[in-house]
C-alpha cells in the first residue's frame, strides 16, 4: 500500500522549498507572515494530527469508543512521547536557498511541547489553533518561523510512521549515507557508532542509530565474551593477582571488574594481557567486515 502520509509531506515541502524563491529565508525573515504561510500552516498541522493518531494506534495506543477524545495532542503525542521521545529528536536545515545564520535556527526540535496545551504547548501548535480559530485576530502568527517548525514536527513523526532501517555494505555507503532520509529541507541527528561491539550509547537527540549490522555485533559479541574470559583466565594466573586474594582483596568491592583488576595486577600490566588478547582474537577482523544497519532511535 502506498504510504500517503510521505506523499503528502513531500508536497507540503515542496511548497515551501517554492516559497524560498520569492522570499529571502534568512533569521531577520522569520516574523514574515502572509496568506501562504498561514494556508501551509493549517494543512500541515492537519496532517500533524491525522499522522498522530495513526502512529499512536500502530504502536497499540488504547483505542477510544469516542474517536473525538483521542485528541493527537495530549493522547497521542503524550503517548508516543513516552515511546520515542519524541520532545529531543533533532532535525537540521540543510536547503541551498535557506540562510539562517543562528544555530536555534538550524538546529531544531520542534515536538518539544508538542504534547502540551495552552501556554506550554509548541509555539507552532498555539499559532495553528489561533489561525485556526480567529485568523483576522492572529494573522501574523502564521509565519515562516511556525511554519517551519510545524513542518519539521511532520518530517519526525513520518520519519516514524516508515519505521525504515538502511542497511550498508561497505565504509563508502556509510561516509555517503544520506542523513535527509529522502528531505530536500531537513536533515536528521545521527548517532554513529559503526565499529563499536556491545551495548549502544543512547543519544536522546537522535533519530537514526548507525551501528554494525546485527549479525556482526552478535557474531562480535560472542568473540568479546571469549576475549573477557581469556583474560580473566590469563589475569587470575598473575602472581600479583594470587597476593592480592591472598591479602584479602575482594574483587568485587570494586565498581566494575576492569577497574579491580587494574589495582590488583597494575594498570599496565592489565592493559598488555588485554591487548595482547584482543590481537589474538576476530574482533578486530569482525568489525572490519563493513556491514552497518541505520535504525530508527527509539
């Protein structure tokens, strides 16, 4: 089935992308409003709210008798916020026509609130309801700054309801890696960790992860399990490890088992075990396989 909701962002940042040829976007521009900006404002956040509630239904939010209730705002944002957390994800500006100089920008978050009402909503949710409901009263709240953010509020919340992951078969895939996700107007944050085995850093403000593909980091699990049980063989055979047990030290009295390690055979010494294992071992030839997998941060 073809996902309309991507179609029909793609549009709506066409549209905008179109705006950038009549006038200058730049930060001194950004209180600009007109007809057009408004009009973009409203579909967009129309499209805010439809995409909402599909994405809090497809992640098994509770389904309301009264559709009516089931408001995108403080039901489902809230409850995909505490799913993805959504308040942190990060986008950037990255059109050739935009000039924005000031780093809050280019560098957005613009469902931070977006989950909130009255005055501690989004300051482009609170725009979409004024025009919505009084235009003639809060005509220059429709603007290219809240427009903008609306926008990117979209971008995310696709980038979600696609739920894509990249996969990519060499280093040059990954240096080329397009960070849009299919935008010519933004740009995601990306967490990159393509050579690391084991538990992955968490980024809040992340979007996609970039990591080894998962066949590697559980091939290059296994192969760091035997390289920790190697050296632990090798460190408990240490005359300096026997004294040290033998004069009472508990290794675990220590916060982690490195750190014991390193006080009861000496840093170095821990170090040269350590590396002359991990040199023994595929870890080194598992990582360079080059095969990376981009996912979603949720």
């Amino acid at each position: 089935m073809q996902n309309i909701y991507w179609a029909i962002y793609k549009n709506l940042e066409k549209e905008l992308i179109s705006l950038t040829n009549v006038i200058h976007f730049d930060d001194e521009q950004l209180p600009c409003y007109s007809s057009k900006f408004i009009d973009l404002l409203i579909r967009i956040c129309i499209e805010i709210e439809s995409i909402s509630k599909q994405l809090y239904l497809s992640n098994q939010g509770t389904t309301y008798s009264n559709e009516n209730e089931m408001y995108f705002d403080t039901v489902c944002l809230n409850y995909l916020e505490n799913i993805f957390h959504l308040s942190s994800k990060t986008i950037f500006i990255c059109n050739s026509n935009v000039y924005f100089q000031k780093t809050e920008n280019i560098e957005l978050q613009p469902l931070h609130k977006a989950n909130k009402r009255g005055t501690s909503g989004a300051d482009w949710k609170k725009a979409y309801q004024s025009v919505k409901h009084n235009r003639s009263e809060n005509y220059k709240k429709g603007n290219m700054k809240n427009t903008i953010r609306a926008l990117g509020a979209l971008y995310i919340l696709n980038l979600y309801n696609n739920n894509q992951d990249f996969k990519m078969e060499s280093l040059y895939e990954l240096n080329h890696f397009d960070e849009s996700i299919g935008s010519e107007f933004f740009s995601v944050k990306i967490n990159k960790e393509p050579t690391r085995i084991g538990k992955m850093s968490y980024v809040p403000e992340a979007i996609y992860n970039i990591t080894l593909s998962k066949e590697l980091l559980e091939r290059g699990q296994k192969e760091l399990d035997k390289v920790n049980a190697k050296v632990n063989e090798l460190v408990f055979r240490e005359p300096a490890f026997i004294q040290a047990i033998a004069n009472g030290i508990n290794p675990n009295q220590f916060d982690d088992w490195s750190t014991a390690m390193c006080f009861m055979i000496g840093k170095e010494r821990y170090h040269q075990i350590t590396e002359k294992v991990v040199r023994e071992s595929d870890v080194v030839r598992i990582t360079q396989n080059q095969q990376y997998v981009a996912c979603l941060n949720k």
